[in-house]
C-alpha cells in the first residue's frame, strides 16, 4: 500500500528491512528514490530529531560515484526518511551468501571502490561508523569491473551517528556491528576516520575467506577478540595484499592506511589477482561428518538448557551465549581493562588448508590421541628391541655356558 513520506515523496513498496529501519522504493519530484524510514520509536526521539536535522547539510553534500548520496531529509510528524538515490541492484551480503567467497580481483575491486567513496566522506569530516556488506550496495545496471564484479556504493552514511546520541549511550555503551568494530570503540574512544578504515579492512577478509577474522560466539567474545587477538594469515593470497589488509586491521589507529592510501594500493595489486579462483579454506569452527565424540564438559548443563559453545567467552557478565551477532547498532557496555585483559583463549579463529581438522575439535583430538597411542606403541617396540639386544650383548651367552668360576669370586655366605 501506497504511502506519503512528507509532502514530496510516496513510498510504493517494501524493499527491505534493517535494525534502524525499513527502505521503500518511492517517487519524487525528480522519479525513483529509495526511501529510508527510520523506526518510530526512533522518530519520536526529539533529541534525535534534532541532531538529524543538524546533520542535514553534511549529508547532502556527499557525492561520489560510489556513495549512495542522500537527497532529502524528511521530518514529518512521526515520519523521520532520508531519500537516496535508488541503486538498481543487491547488497554485498546477499551475494556473499550466495557464494560465500569471492575470487579476490573481484573482492579487492570492490573494496577500492568503498575506499574511495570513504576517501571523499572522511576528506569532508564524516565518519560512516558502521561499514559492513549489508550497507555495500553493487549497481547491476552498472559497468562490469576488474574481475566481473559489479560497481560497490557505500549506503546509510550518518545513519550510526544520528542513532549514536549521546542520551543513548553515554560513555558506557557501544554502538555497532561487533564483527566490524575496531579496538579503540571497544575501548571506549570516539570514532575517528580509521574505524572505517578498520572495519573496511575486516570486510575484504571476509570477501576473500568467507569468515571475518575476529567473528563468531557471543557478541562479547568478539569485542575481545578485536582487543587482544592478532589476525592470522590467509593461506593462497599474494603477500602484498595480506601485508595491506595487516596494516589496515592494526589495533593501533594510527598505523592504518587513509581510505585514499587504500583504494590506491588496491587497484596497484588488482592485475596480479587476475584470474584468481576463490581461496579453499575451511571457517574456524566447522567440522566435517566422521567427528569423533566431544570430550564431557566440566558439569551437565541445567535441565532444559543447551549445551554451551565451546569459545564463547561472555565479555559482559551474566550474557548468555549466542551466535555471531551481526546487527547494527548493537548497544553492550564498554568492558573494563581487566576484562580485555583476561585474553581469549579458546576464542581463537585459526583458519586452515580445506578438510583439515581445526585445533581443539573433536577431530583434532581424537587425531591426537590415535598420534599419542601410535607414538606410545612405536616407543614400547623401540625399547622392547633394545631391552632384547642389550640381553643378547650381555646375558646371552652367560645363560648358554651355565656358570662360571673366574677364580676372583668371594665364597658364597652360608
């Protein structure tokens, strides 16, 4: 059902659903837009309302061929829109959970456009804050690049910061997607352009792994693993390219690259990715049939209750366990040193060569176990064999010739 957005617009139908709200196709003055209605609870924020209409000039003002640029702002009783340019296409997860990997000509390609629509936003102060292939949109009416792939615009700039007021969160909470936040939100600092950066990188990793580095288990696992875990190489990848996704995932800010830096660098390596298939590892955490039974946990869970995963380290006390979260503006509070300090063992995503077993799985173990039996065996034969030379060397002969007299003998006791 048709409906008014403002004076100007109309929103037609539904084109999809996030966390902040929904996107409409809808019509103006000038034809097709794309129209971002955001939640009503949200709208009835006046605190909000306010700091959406201040963001207005800044919002307008981005365009880049691949920045989805915002028309108008729409505030309207209980309607609160941003209208977009329409991008006839997909986002970038919908094609990553179609294929799960993508050969990396095209995944670098891709990403150098982001990078480059980032470039132009940071060089006019505004931070996306929430980069993620949910809000990386591929034009399919658009010119096929390097690698088949098609162009990327990056989508709902200011979306996270007019969300991220400071009622809402204080100093205490984090606001994002915690697959794709970089350490110093998870510590508590303000977002800079290299959070970007950071997240943009982390996508890349995804696009060519099929997993992000730092991912999965409960929410607060993940903000730990940002903190404390050191990201571990792809297996296939030319090492200038790992070089530069090392560089851009850096726990410190400054050691990243500018989303300028970034586009360029990554269209220098795009002709040596040519014609690349897809990298063959396997994401940590999955097993293959033929698993051998889990080792007992410490205790039963209680009656009705799942068992827990195994790496999910709760960073927040008295969470419960749950699966990669991977929803916008996720609201945890800060963890405190302590807490990051505790590290993450057990949290670790290692990834590894296709059908290999992953460290400390069942299969792994068992593997284990059958190398400790074997080894065991193999030592017992070893010894065995010089127990039976030694005895020859020795004793042998003694035992054939019966006793002897050397004359030096004392006499035996009585």
């Amino acid at each position: 059902m048709a409906r008014k957005i403002g004076s100007r617009y109309t929103a037609h139908q539904i084109l999809g659903r996030g966390s902040a709200g929904t996107v409409w196709l809808g019509e103006g003055p000038e034809g097709p837009v794309a129209i971002k209605l955001l939640r009503e609870d949200l709208a009835s924020d006046q605190e909000l309302v306010g700091r959406f209409v201040q963001e207005r000039t800044a919002l307008l003002g981005l365009e880049h061929p691949h920045v989805v640029s915002v028309r108008d702002l729409v505030v309207d009783g209980n309607d609160l829109a941003l209208v977009m340019d329409l991008v006839r296409g997909t986002d970038l997860r919908t094609r990553l959970d179609r294929e799960r990997r993508l050969p990396p000509e095209a995944a670098v390609a891709i990403v150098a456009d982001i990078a480059d629509g980032l470039a132009v936003a940071h060089a006019a102060g505004v931070v996306h804050r929430d980069v993620k292939p949910e809000n990386i949109l591929l034009d399919m009416e658009g010119p096929l690049g390097p690698g088949g792939s098609h162009p990327a615009l990056l989508t709902d700039f200011g979306v996270a910061k007019l969300i991220d007021t400071p009622r809402r969160t204080r100093a205490t909470k984090i606001i994002g997607t915690p697959d794709y936040l970089a350490p110093e939100i998870v510590e508590g600092l303000p977002p800079r352009a290299s959070v970007d950066i950071y997240a943009l990188a982390t996508v890349l990793y995804e696009l060519l792994a099929g997993f992000t580095p730092f991912g999965g288990g409960h929410p607060g696992a993940v903000l730990r693993r940002h903190v404390t875990e050191t990201v571990v190489p792809l297996p296939g990848i030319p090492d200038e390219l790992w070089q530069l996704i090392v560089q851009c995932l850096a726990k410190a800010p400054a050691s990243r690259l500018r989303a300028s830096e970034l586009g360029a660098r990554l269209r220098e390596l795009l002709p040596m990715l040519a014609g690349m298939p897809p990298l063959d590892v396997d994401e940590p955490g999955t097993e293959t049939v033929e698993e051998a039974p889990e080792e007992p946990l410490a205790g039963p869970p209680p009656a009705g209750e799942p068992a827990p995963r195994r790496g999910a380290v709760p960073l927040v006390p008295g969470a419960k366990p749950a699966d990669a979260n991977r929803d916008t503006h996720t609201s945890m509070r800060v963890p405190g040193p302590d807490e990051l300090a505790g590290g993450a063992r057990g949290t670790a995503r290692v990834p590894r060569a296709a059908g290999a077993p992953r460290p400390g799985s069942a299969r792994n173990r068992a593997a284990a176990r059958r190398r400790r039996a074997a080894l065991g065996a193999g030592t017992l034969v070893l010894l065995a064999a010089i127990g039976i030379g030694t005895w020859a060397a020795t004793g042998g002969d003694d035992a054939d010739a019966g006793p002897r007299d050397t004359g030096d003998s004392a006499p035996a006791s009585p």
